[in-house]
C-alpha cells in the first residue's frame, strides 16, 4: 500500500517534468498524508487531445460521486490494480477519470516482532514519480461546494521492494503514463504491473516520520545521520 509520501519539488519543476498547460502552487512536502491536499495530472479534453495536460489540486482519498458524504474518502486512499473495474467506487473513474500523481519518492514501513521501521523509497535516477491514480468529483449535498479527490493504485511489489511490503504503488514510466491518461486507450488496467527492480532504492528513517504533523527535510534524513545532525 502507500500510506504516506513526499512531493519536495516547485509546482514549476512539476509542470515542466509531466508537460503540463499549467502551474499550481506548490511547496515542497516532506510527509504528505491522506485527507491532505495534493496535485494530480488530469489528461487533456476528449474532445482537443492535442492540447497538455493540466495540473489540478485534489484531496487523497476518493469520494465516489454518489458518496452520501466525504468521510469515505478516509477508507479509500489506495485502490488495487487488480479489482478497479470490479469495484463500484472506482469502476466508472477507471473509463473516464484517470490521473497521474506525482511523487518523490513515498515512506514504506518494515514489520518485525520488536518493531516498524520506515523507510524511504526513490527513484535511482532522481526523477519524480508518476503514480498511477484515479480521481472524481463530488459535490456536497447541502453546501453544493464541489471537491475534487483522488486515490493511489497500487500493485504486487516488485523485487526490490518486496523484503519491505508486499504491495507498491504503479510508478509509470513517460509512455505509460501518457497512454494513462489517454482516455482511448484500450485496457487501461494492463499499464498497471510493478516498475522494473532496478527503478528504485530506499534506505531508513527515523520514526520522526510516524508523525504526520513532522512535514520538513528531517524526515528523509537516513537512520545512521539523525543522532549526529539531531539528536
């Protein structure tokens, strides 16, 4: 699953990297939590697919349209690749609402008997991430305030990561992610297997990343530096 991740670029260096027609202010976030805001890329209009994507914000976990209200999202931060088109929470966002999530990398804890031990994971080459997502739009019964909010998919980890947890999020490559997003692409569900094992590193944190309210560089600092920079 992915639980928590971080997002430490400028909503300029986001636009630049996903192509997009627009920017969206953005401060780096070193510990970005569900109910949180966060930007997404939403593909171009069916109707002009020749024009860029474009940048958006919206609040990570899903509230169906036909939602009675938000509190569903809490439960629905990750959605699995496997069962989109089989649940009805996500079924209808996976024809028409797809988007990706940018990331520099998410937080994955380790479970022993004694202990959970975060860590941090990224791409090698240090580029940002394009997590595959699905998004809606939901408008409040009473107050018709429209808000906009997503889910992360995740899928089988891939070899790297599988000595952390199980599951990952779909990290997809430039091409994949376009076809993503393309809202002609023929089963879409078959973009949405593990990246290569070669594609990440990760290394551990402090447990000073538990905390959601602790949002600063601090968080990614490795275990074996934050006694000596911190402590």
């Amino acid at each position: 699953m992915c639980g928590r991740y971080f997002l430490t670029a400028s909503g300029k260096e986001i636009r630049q990297q996903f192509g997009c027609v627009n920017s969206i202010a953005w401060k780096p976030r070193y510990n970005i939590a569900p109910s949180q805001s966060v930007p997404i890329v939403l593909s171009p209009s069916e109707r002009a697919p020749e024009t860029l994507p474009t940048l958006e914000s919206a609040r990570w976990g899903l509230i169906p349209a036909w939602a009675r209200d938000d509190r569903i999202g809490q439960k629905l931060i990750n959605a699995r690749a496997e069962t989109l088109d089989e649940r009805p929470a996500f079924r209808q966002a996976l024809k028409a609402r797809r988007c990706l999530i940018p990331a520099s990398g998410f937080y994955e804890w380790h479970h022993s008997e004694r202990s959970k031990q975060p860590y941090a994971i990224l791409r090698e080459d240090g580029r940002l991430m394009a997590f595959a997502g699905l998004w809606e739009r939901w408008q409040h019964p009473e107050s018709k305030k429209i808000l906009i909010s997503c889910v992360i998919i995740t899928t089988d980890a891939n070899l790297t990561l599988r000595s952390l947890h199980r599951r990952m999020p779909v990290i997809l490559e430039e091409k994949a992610g376009k076809a993503w997003l393309n809202p002609h692409t023929d089963n879409p569900q078959n973009l949405l297997g593990p990246c290569p094992d070669t594609r990440l590193r990760f290394y551990p944190v402090s447990t000073y990343v538990n905390d959601p309210r602790h949002d600063n560089p601090r968080c990614l600092v490795p275990l074996n530096q934050t006694a000596s920079l911190f402590d």
